[in-house]
C-alpha cells in the first residue's frame, strides 16, 4: 500500500514546499558565513525562491522570507513586507491555525491588529470550513543561529529545535524592523498577541521573546517578570529553558547600567 496516499494533495505539497524551504533558509545560513557568496545577484535568487515556495500556508512562509531579508540587513523591505502582508489587509481575512503553540485556533488579520479567538472560524456551511486558509508553527533548528534574531539566538542555545507562534513571530519581527518612535506600541502588540497564546507546552518560549524585547527596550522589570513566568511553566518537568540564560544577561546589564 502507498501510504502517501493516504495523505491529500495539498498537505503533501505543503510538506514539499517545507523541505524546499528549509533548503534555502541552510543555503542562507551558509551564505551570511562567506561574504564572498554574499552577492546582490545571489541573493535576490534566494529570495525570489524564497517566495515562490511561501505559500505552504497562509503565514508562515511568508514569515521566513522575512526572516532571511532581515538577517541580510533589509530592514526597509522586511518591515514593508509586515505591514503590507499581516497589518494592513484592507478586508479582515481569518485563518484555521494548526499548530502547537496556542490553543486558540482562529487567527484573525485586519487593519494594524492580529487577534485569535479559541474555536475555529464560524461558518454557515460547515462543508465550507475546508476552504479558510491555514496557519503553521513557525518551526527552527539550532542550526539556524546565525540567521534567527537575538531572542531566538537564545532558543538555540537551550534546544536543537523549536516552534513559535506565526502571531507572535509576526509580532516579533515588527518590533525589530520599526522605528524608534513605534518600538514601544509595537512591544504592546507583542504583549497581547502573547497573552492570547495560552494554553500549551511551547508558549514559554513566547515570554521568553517578550521579555527580550523589554531588556532590549530597557524596560528590566518587565523583562524579567517575563523571564519568571517563562520559568514557571517549565519548573515541573525539567525542560531546558533559554530564560534562566536570558534573565543572567537581563541582571547584568541592569547592574552595568547602574554603574554608568
């Protein structure tokens, strides 16, 4: 028996488009470690690649070209991408999310706002439900280090692979790739696309980049009551958490900070 046939077509070209995604996210890594590979021509192809494969779902794709633009120091075009792509749809679009992270399954897009709502989208034809968009983890691996931002660099560190929330990695690269003046709101939103993942093993890792985003911010207190709820919901089982490492580096430059 073929058991790719039990899978349908379209979950088995998302995992094909997965894969081939992995491959250029490798090949980006290997180019930012040899500036001379790092060519404007070679690049643009990655990214055209890049997004040609997006579309294996309705966020996270999209969500990793970002990603390789911003470790490329892109920053104008990653930010236009986030805005363009998640906060500024002129209509509200809703998504099915399917991964790990949140129990809250539908995510919802309109104007400046990402919210989720427990439950999947409303739907007068339940035989229609198949027809909203889906929404993955957004899933890394340690040898990503040197592409991922410094939160993640963390997540690195602490495990071999990880999964964070499209809604808050979506958050996340908002934060980096703003300006000055919008640093702050935009760590609001963070802040309460956090709170909305409730529920799940994984959601520690979500305070753990909150709370990076405040140290960034310079806001120390507030990091660190993040670092200590992201440690609380991991002091029972033993799991390998990068907020004991992250609170170490908050204390630090708390205390160099007082020093000046």
């Amino acid at each position: 028996k073929n058991i790719a046939s039990d899978f349908d077509e379209g979950f088995k070209r998302s995992v094909g488009m997965f894969v081939l995604l992995r491959s250029a996210i490798i090949q980006a890594v290997l180019m930012l470690r040899s500036e001379e590979a790092n060519t404007s021509e070679k690049f643009q192809r990655l990214v055209n690649f890049m997004d040609e494969k997006s579309d294996i779902d309705a966020m996270s794709g999209k969500l990793y070209a970002i990603t390789v633009l911003f470790a490329f120091g892109k920053k104008e075009e990653a930010y236009k991408r986030i805005k363009n792509v998640f906060f500024r749809s002129e209509s509200s679009a809703k998504y099915i999310y399917v991964g790990l992270s949140s129990t809250c399954k539908t995510i919802e897009i309109s104007q400046q706002t990402i919210t989720q709502t427990k439950g999947i989208p409303k739907c007068q034809n339940p035989q229609k439900i198949i027809d909203f968009p889906v929404a993955y983890d957004m899933i890394f691996a340690k040898e990503d280090i040197s592409l991922v931002a410094k939160a993640l660099k963390f997540e690195c560190l602490a495990e071999r692979s990880f999964l964070v929330h499209p809604v808050v990695y979506a958050s996340y690269l908002r934060v980096l790739c703003c300006d000055k003046e919008e640093k702050v709101e935009n760590i609001g939103r963070l802040h309460e696309a956090v709170k909305e993942c409730k529920g799940t093993k994984h959601n520690y890792r979500h305070f753990n980049i909150l709370g990076h985003c405040y140290h960034e911010a310079e806001f120390y207190e507030e990091a660190c009551r993040c670092y200590l709820v992201s440690l609380s919901q991991t002091s029972g089982d033993g799991r390998p958490n990068a907020a004991v490492l992250m609170l170490l580096v908050c204390f630090f430059n708390y205390m160099q900070m007082q020093v000046k």
